[in-house]
C-alpha cells in the first residue's frame, strides 16, 4: 500500500518544527521526519532527509510544507524532483504549488520556475539585508549582536551564584537571560582559574 510521507526542515534552533509537523499529520501523512538544519549544509548531513528519501517506495507521496525544505539551489531541488518523479514518487507541497503527480509533463517546466524565483527572492533580501547593514555602519546605526550586559549587572550575577542561587533565581532577581548567565558564570570561572 501506498504511503504518505513528511518531511519538516527549519533552519535554526529558534525555528519550532511542531506547526509544520501538525500541518503535515493533518494532511495525512503517516510519518514526518523532522530536523533543524540549515539547507547550505551537505544532504548527508541531513540525517533525517535521508531517512525520509530512503524510506520512499514506488507510488509514495512525499508531502512538504514548501519546496523550499528540499533543498536551497534550484539545481539542488530540481535534480531532486527529477529523482523522485522518475522513481514514481509523488511531491506535492502544503503551500499548493508543487503537485507532481498533476502537473505531468509541466513539472519541469513549473518547477524550474518556482525554484528559480524562490532563489532570486533569496539573493534579493540578502541584497537587502547587505544595504541595511552598510548604510548602518555608514551612519552609526546599531548593528546588533549580543547587548551588553552592564558590569554592575554581572557582578550581581556572581554574587549571587556564589550565594548558592539557582539559575533561574539569578535570572528572576536580575532580568538576565539564563543563557547569558551561563556564559558570565564560565567567564567567570576561567578568571578565577587564570589567577591560581
């Protein structure tokens, strides 16, 4: 019997998956392999895309929320819809432009369309971002980045761990990130060590 088959990919950490996840249970797939992984990584360092390409059969259909989750060149994601429509595997994207098994001999044709748009679309906000980033340096515009944290502001930080307070309570009591408190903990820590 034929099967229906998802795949998630975000590409970074402070991307959730479970949305796309829900969207592709809901649209009948019987599995969903999910990652974080960014596209400009190699396929086989995309582990569960290639637990997901090898578990396709003759006459299963691979659901993706956009095409983009493929791959991030055309040549990458047409190569691959190539591959995948000459084994009779069907892809057909949540955002309803990709349907091999109904475009027939079009697919090709749509496909490199839709690839070659969604990479301009790219190079133009990287266009973009680049400006922004120029005209900020230019004019001494904030360019972003960690913020500071005050040194009043670590050394409370210390003070208090050295106290015994739990992360957490370094954090309610002084409005730092855990992370960060974290970081100011092992800097901390390799002062201190550096002077023994």
């Amino acid at each position: 019997m034929n099967k229906i088959i998802g795949y998630s990919r975000k590409s970074t950490s402070k991307q959730q998956n479970a949305p796309d996840v829900e969207l592709l249970k809901e649209a009948g797939c019987e599995i969903v392999y999910e990652e974080t992984a960014s596209t400009r990584k190699a396929e086989k360092d995309r582990p569960e895309l290639m637990k997901c390409l090898a578990s396709l059969r003759t006459g299963d259909t691979l659901k993706l929320c956009s095409l983009s989750r493929l791959g991030r060149t055309q040549r990458e994601v047409i190569n691959r819809l190539h591959e995948l429509q000459a084994q009779s595997i069907n892809v057909v994207t949540l955002d309803g432009l990709i349907n091999l098994g109904a475009m027939g001999k079009f697919a090709p044709l749509l496909i490199g369309l839709l690839t070659g748009l969604n990479e301009v679309e790219r190079e133009l906000i990287q266009e973009r971002t680049q400006a922004s980033i120029d005209y900020r340096r230019k004019h001494g515009g904030n360019l972003g980045g960690r913020p500071k944290t005050s040194a009043k502001k670590e050394q409370l930080v210390i003070r208090l761990r050295e106290e015994g307070e739990s992360l957490r309570s370094i954090q309610e009591q002084t409005g730092v990130a855990v992370k960060t408190i974290r970081r100011i903990i092992a800097d901390n820590e390799k002062v201190v060590v550096g002077v023994k």
